[in-house]
C-alpha cells in the first residue's frame, strides 16, 4: 500500500508538470508533451504498470478499510476519533474513492478518446473540458480530495515503510502538507484558470 502510493505521487507530479504546460509555455508545449508521451516506448511500458499500480492501490484501500470495519463490528460506546487521529486519516477510503469516481469520469472524456479517436489538438480537448462547469467543479473537488489524501497519505507511507516516528514524524507531516498543498492548488489552479478564460 505504501509503496504504491509512494509510485503515485511520482506520476502525479510529472501529470502536473505537462498539464502546467497548459498555461505556459502554451498549446504548442503541450502537444509536444502528449505527442513525446504517446510515442516514447518507456512510457508505453509504464503505462500498464501505472495502471495496475492505481488497480492494487485501491483494491488494497478498500481491502484494508473492510478488515478494519469486520474486526470491530460492535461501535465503541464513548468514541472521540479526532483525539487519536487527524480528519484526513480517518476518512481516507472516502477521499479515495471520490477520486476513483473522478478518475472513472476523466477516462470516459479524455483517455478512452485519446487512445480510441485520431484526435489532433489535444490542447483544445482538455481546455475544453474545463469549459464544462460540471466537469470543472468535479476536478476541482477531486483534487482538493486528493491533496487531503495525500496529507496523511504521505507521512503514513514512510511510517508503514519503517521510518522512525520520533524522529522523522514531524518532518514527514509537513512533507505531505506540501505536497497536498501543491497538488491540490497545481491541478485547480489550471482547471479555474481556463473556465474563466
């Protein structure tokens, strides 16, 4: 699980970086980048493999939630969750599958198209999603879910992997604050940007 949130983060950022390319340089940086990601074999490799990295990230998300929710079938009589954990921890299968959901509709509107159709301006497809309130505001909302995933998420990977609570605990915390911060500001950012322009 840990590791293949860890896997994810690294595509997120490079998602972000073309997308960016969106506002500047512009439209024809753009096309080269999803031109140079469409053609370039090491890409067309880690394709499937990102693929079934999301797959095994959120069958093990779900798998992990259920165990957790069979084992103590009977609720605690006094509960106050937010004493022992962080809001985004605790809600960490719903903020992922609210991305799922996201992700399921970005596929039907822009990668099915992409790998199915000859389309040409790639530019144009994506900007013009964003014309689309509806879709906008998902996107939105997907990636402020994702930036409260990635909050806890992050710290909570390195945890799992072994790093020393002590000692590492608070750096790792502001690490995955950042790193929300930018993915969730980075995608919203472009989608607002070419609603209202």
């Amino acid at each position: 699980m840990a590791l293949s949130g860890l896997f994810l983060v690294i595509f997120i950022f490079v998602h972000l970086a073309i997308n960016l390319t969106l506002i500047y340089p512009g439209k024809e940086a753009f096309d080269k980048a999803v031109e140079f990601m469409a053609t370039n074999p090491l890409i067309q490799i880690m394709q499937p493999i990102l693929f079934l990295g999301f797959i095994f990230h959120i069958g093990m998300g779900i798998y992990l939630e259920w165990t957790n929710r069979s084992k103590r079938p009977v609720k605690y009589v006094n509960n106050n969750p937010g004493a022992a954990a962080s809001w985004a921890s605790r809600n960490m299968i719903w903020t992922g599958l609210f991305v799922l959901l996201f992700l399921i509709v970005h596929f039907a509107n822009y990668f099915i198209p992409f790998k199915t159709q000859e389309i040409h301006d790639h530019y144009a497809l994506v900007t013009g999603l964003f014309k689309n309130p509806v879709y906008t505001l998902l996107y939105v909302l997907a990636f402020i879910s994702l930036g409260i995933h990635l909050s806890h998420g992050f710290q909570s990977a390195f945890q799992s992997l072994g790093t020393p609570r002590e000692k590492c605990n608070k750096v790792l915390v502001c690490c995955g604050n950042v790193i929300a911060f930018i993915v969730a500001f980075g995608f919203s950012a472009i989608a607002i940007y070419f609603y209202f322009n």
